[in-house]
C-alpha cells in the first residue's frame, strides 16, 4: 500500500505560521469539525442527547468552549462542532454514536481552512476585510461572513483573538486577503 | 438597506438574495387544482405598489429564507419573519 503524506490546506507539511508587525496568523491543522442538524422536529431531543454527551449547542450567533467539544451555531438547528484531532479524528463516528438519530452529522474537518488570528486589537484589521463590527461584538461571537468573495466562518475569542474558518480550496487566497489587509493597517 | 432578521438583528441588504413574491409558498398541487391554478402560480405576480411580501434568503448569513413585508415605493420593511414559520402558519408541510 501507497505510503501517503497528509498536506496541510496550503499544501505544506507542517502547519503554517505568518507575523505581520503585531499579527500572528496560525494555521490550525489540529481541530476536528463536523456540522450538526437537528433532524425534523427532534430538535428536544438533541438538545438532551448533546446535554447528555457535553455537546455544547450555543444559541444564534455565538460560540461556547468545552472539553472536549466545542461548538458555535451556524443556521437554525444547526451548529458546527470542534474537538481536538488528535484524540477525535473520527468525530463523526462519535458524534453519531452520541447523538444518535436526533441529527444528521456531516463531516467537516478537511473542507474548512482554519487560521487563528492574534494580535493587540482585531478591529482595524477585520474592518478591512468584513462587514462584522468586531469591536461591538461580545466575545463568543460566531458568524459567517464575506472576505474577499469567500464565505467564511468568523468567531470572536477576544479584542485580539478570532478564529477564522475558509472555504479549504481557496486556503492561498483566503491568506493572501488577510495579509495584504494587515500591510495596510501595520 | 437594512434588513432586521429575526434571529441575527440588523443585517445589511448585500448579505442577501432577492427572490421574489413569497406567493410561491402557496404552491397549488396541479394534479388536483387543475392548470389554470398552476399556470396562475407558476406564470402570474400581482405587482403591488405598496405593501408587498418576498421571499429572501441570506446568502452571507445563515442561509434562511425570510419573508420580508417591504413597500415597494417607499421601500420601507414592515415584517421580517422565517419563511418556515410562514410556510408552517400556512400548513404547508414542505
């Protein structure tokens, strides 16, 4: 049998780092995603079967913490549910055996680039780049938006940290976009 | 523009897609109705000037489809609400 390497979104074998001025940018190869949707009208009983498994479901446009899941809300009865890959690379097959029938779990994980922003203060930052009022927004914030024509997933873990979730095929210019934005504020 | 949606608050027009008359909700079974129903569903709009009901579906947000009560001369947004919920006021199952 073929003896195959894993790449990374941006084709590399290592997980890409890139500072500008005050911002680092991480790319994260080592989250677990699947998406999780209610199933007609069994929307109670998931909720008892995550509370039951520590699924967090958050509420419309935010995110919450856990161990080892967590979670933020992506449409009406539907949530995008993170864990670490190391120990649940097959989350879905967790995922499933947890919830059962009460939802339809897709997996997520090598569809999505994930990059973790950090720097001092955000705002100037995804000013250029979104039309999400990052600064009047809580921590725990979660949306989807537009950057550079791509939708992405933006969720708020503080005034200098967000993470970032692009379509996984236009990893490069999802990057590209950021940093030619940061050159323009630092 | 400024749409308010039910579940997200205040969210700028670009974010969505523009439909058309929410009637298409109201889909006629043309086995049963007969032609000239589907044929008024399928073909024909009313084109009010003035309150209007449309159909809505955001694009960059979430993917719902709304149902926005818009006047189309003044453009002013009367109601905002999920077309699910339209659809289940409505009985419609699908």
């Amino acid at each position: 049998m073929a003896s195959l390497q894993p790449l990374t979104a941006l084709g590399r074998r290592e997980a890409t780092t890139v500072t500008h001025g005050p911002l680092t940018i991480s790319e994260r190869t080592d989250v677990a995603l699947a998406s999780v949707a209610a199933r007609n009208g069994r929307a109670a009983d998931l909720a008892k079967a995550a509370q039951k498994a520590d699924v967090p479901l958050p509420g419309p446009a935010s995110h919450q913490q856990g161990t080892p899941y967590s979670a933020f809300w992506t449409a009406p009865e539907m949530w995008f549910v993170e864990a670490p890959y190391a120990s649940h690379e097959l989350i879905v097959d967790l995922l499933k055996s947890a919830l059962a029938d009460t939802a339809s779990i897709t997996e997520q994980t090598d569809a999505w680039v994930a990059f973790d922003l950090s720097a001092h203060d955000l705002t100037r930052l995804l000013e250029r780049l979104c039309n999400v009022d990052f600064a009047a927004r809580p921590t725990g914030y979660a949306t989807r938006t537009v950057m550079e024509h791509l939708g992405v997933y933006l969720i708020k873990h503080g005034p200098g940290a967000a993470r970032l979730y692009g379509p996984r095929s236009s990893a490069e210019s999802l990057l590209h976009a950021i940093e030619t934005a940061a050159h323009s504020v630092w | 523009m400024i749409i308010h949606h039910p579940i997200l608050g205040p969210r700028d027009a670009q974010e969505f897609v523009y439909l058309g008359d929410a009637n298409l909700i109201d889909r006629p079974d043309g086995m049963v109705a007969g032609v000239e129903v589907f044929h008024d569903y399928l073909y024909n709009r009313t084109n009010p000037a003035g309150e209007h009901q449309e159909l809505w579906y955001h694009e960059q947000g979430d993917r719902s489809w709304l149902v926005v009560t818009r006047n189309t001369v003044t453009h002013e947004i009367t109601r905002v609400e999920l077309a699910r919920d339209v659809a289940r006021a409505r009985r419609r199952t699908k």
